[in-house]
C-alpha cells in the first residue's frame, strides 16, 4: 500500500496539522487530515492538498483534542473542502455525567452552554458538518478511522477527564485547581539548570504529568502493509501507557513510524512508556523507524533534549518541522522533496530543579 505521511508547519506557536493519503492506484486512495493548527494554519493545508492531492475530498477529518493549536485551524478547511467523516469529541454531550462535580452551581443546561461557549470553534465544526452532510462521531478506544484504530482515549476515562480539562469551569474540589497550576510549575522546570548524558545514561524522568485535555488525544495506528503508523498528538503517559496496554490486547505490531507526542515536551514520556512502545535501548547508530515532532518556528528549543536523545537510543531518528514541512512516504512520495535532516544527540540536556 502506498502511502503519504506529511507534517505541515503550523507558525511560530506549536500544534498539529498532518495530511495523510494511502491506498492503491488499482483501488483508490483515501484522504486523513488530523488537526488544524490555529485559524491561520487552515490556508496552509488546503493549499497543501490542493497542490499535491488536487481533486480529493477529504475521507476523513479528526480533532484529537479542543486545544486551540489543534482544533482551530479545521474551521478553515471544512469550509473549503468537502469532508466524509467528523471524529471529534464533544465534551458538554456528557455533561449530565459530571455535573454532579459542580454541587448547584450549575443546572444541567447551563453547564451546556457554558461548556459550548468555551469551545466555540468544536460548536463551529460541528454547525459546517451538519450543513455540510459530514457524518460526525465521536472518537474512543476501539473505533476505526479508515485504516486506523483508535487507541485511547477510553470513553470512561475521556468522560471523567472532563472536569478537569483547562476549558471546563472551576469544579468544586481544589483537584482542577491543582492541576491547571501544572502549567506554571512546569514552565519554572523548564528554565532550571542542564543536565548531561552520555548513550548509556538516560536522565528523562521515571514519572511525569501533563494536562487533563493532552491525556484526552487520540491516538492512532495503523498497519499500512507492514508499515505500521502511531499517531499521537499531545498525549501524555496515562494515554500511551492505555493505548499500550490496548494495543497488546489487539497483538499489534511495533511501529516503525511514530509522531513525537506535544511537540517533544518531556512531560508527555517517560522510558517505561517508550520501552513498551518502541522496545529496549540500542547500540548507537542503530536506526529501526523514524519519529517526526511539530514544532513551532519560534520553539528553538524543542524537541527537548531528553526526549530526541531517548528516542534515538530506541533506534528512531527525530525531525522537527520548524518553518518546513516533513513527509514520510512509502511507494510513492512527493518529487523534488527536499532530505530532512534529523536532530542530533545532544550530550547536554534539559535538567530539573
């Protein structure tokens, strides 16, 4: 099966938008958009498929979570492209199983609106997709997408994350609270002192957190024959750890493709995580997949360290999109596209306070 894997540039922020094509000339090709940057990313996807896919619809189209640097820029593109199938979660549909987190302070529809005026941009789409005749779905663990299968989230999980998400009000507990001042201790982390590894010594952390919203992404895969595909927007290690777990249930095999989760943050993976989904390290300059991360124009410093040097010594090689745009093709592939080059092991790393 051929296929096209492209990871667009989205700014000077971070996010995602990746156009997939795969299928056959003998049978047909299908058309897989997941995320949309922000608004202004949207022109840049279309243009994209319509330089390279012209003429194609769009099959499929997933919003792996309500951020902004993911979801908004799909605005944009519904409008001008015809779209098959909507996979977005739509958290205020479960509002009636969590609004008991909000002793009173809300009835059931005004946490409703109040939950649709945070995400105005998910109400959007979904307002295109239904004038548009897109059939719209929500997205768990177990659904197929085309040929992919969705990993995580697990709906009851997904559901009970909602209180907790940065868009959802303030629920009674201090437990929201608490975890929407992760940003802040995280950001302090992030400037502490440096650290340095050699191949053998690994200092990303044993245990780590992100945000409610990251550990509600999609994950994906998909074998493309023989070429398997993981997928995995801003997913923390809750999520990987669950699609893991999913996944050996289903007997899949190791990816040799892998998206570096939320733009190579170090707060999204931890080595037990990456062990299980990439195997043990590697003697140095083994090279057994590949791994792409989206970053942002202005975000010199990511991928972290830590993370490109952890998947490296798993045998992946890291690209970063930063101002250009990556693809990773089998049977075809885009003519005159310019070699990547892939990030370097760094012997001084990231470090904590």
């Amino acid at each position: 099966m051929d296929y096209e894997i492209d990871f667009l540039p989205v700014g000077e922020g971070s996010g995602d938008a990746i156009v997939i094509r795969y299928g056959e000339a003998a049978t047909g090709y299908w058309l897989h958009v997941i995320d949309g940057g922000r608004t202004e990313t949207a022109d840049t996807i279309v243009d994209h498929i319509d330089a390279f896919y012209p003429g194609y619809h769009i099959n499929h189209m997933v919003v792996t979570h309500a951020d902004n640097d993911h979801a908004c820029g799909l605005v944009g593109v519904m409008k001008k492209k015809r779209v098959e199938h909507l996979w977005m979660n739509r958290p205020w549909l479960y509002a009636s199983e969590v609004l008991h987190h909000f002793h009173g302070n809300y009835t059931l529809q005004g946490l409703i609106d109040e939950i649709k005026s945070r995400h105005s941009y998910l109400v959007e789409l979904e307002q295109l997709a239904r004038a548009q005749g897109t059939q719209i779905h929500e997205v768990f663990q177990g659904d197929q997408i085309g040929k992919f299968t969705v990993l995580a989230p697990h709906k009851q999980r997904y559901i009970q994350s909602i209180p907790d998400f940065g868009k959802t009000p303030d629920r009674y507990s201090t437990q929201a609270n608490d975890l929407r001042r992760f940003g802040l201790m995280r950001a302090l982390a992030d400037s502490a002192m440096k650290l340095f590894e050699s191949w053998d010594f690994e200092t990303l952390a044993s245990t780590t957190q992100t945000s409610a919203s990251n550990e509600s992404c999609v994950v994906q895969y998909a074998n493309l024959d023989g070429k398997c595909v993981l997928l995995t927007a801003d997913v923390g290690p809750i999520g990987l750890d669950e699609a893991a777990t999913f996944g050996a249930q289903l007997g899949l095999q190791m990816p040799t493709f892998v998206q570096v989760p939320h733009h190579g943050s170090r707060h999204n993976v931890t080595p037990a995580v990456l062990d299980a989904w990439l195997g043990p390290k590697r003697p140095p300059g083994t090279v057994i997949g590949t791994a792409f991360c989206s970053v942002g124009a202005n975000k010199h410093d990511y991928p972290r360290r830590q993370v490109t040097n952890a998947f490296m010594r798993r045998g992946f090689k890291v690209y970063a999109t930063r101002t250009g745009w990556l693809s990773h093709s089998h049977g075809g592939g885009h003519p005159n596209a310019v070699p990547a080059v892939a990030e370097a092991f760094s012997f001084e790393v990231e470090g904590v306070s």
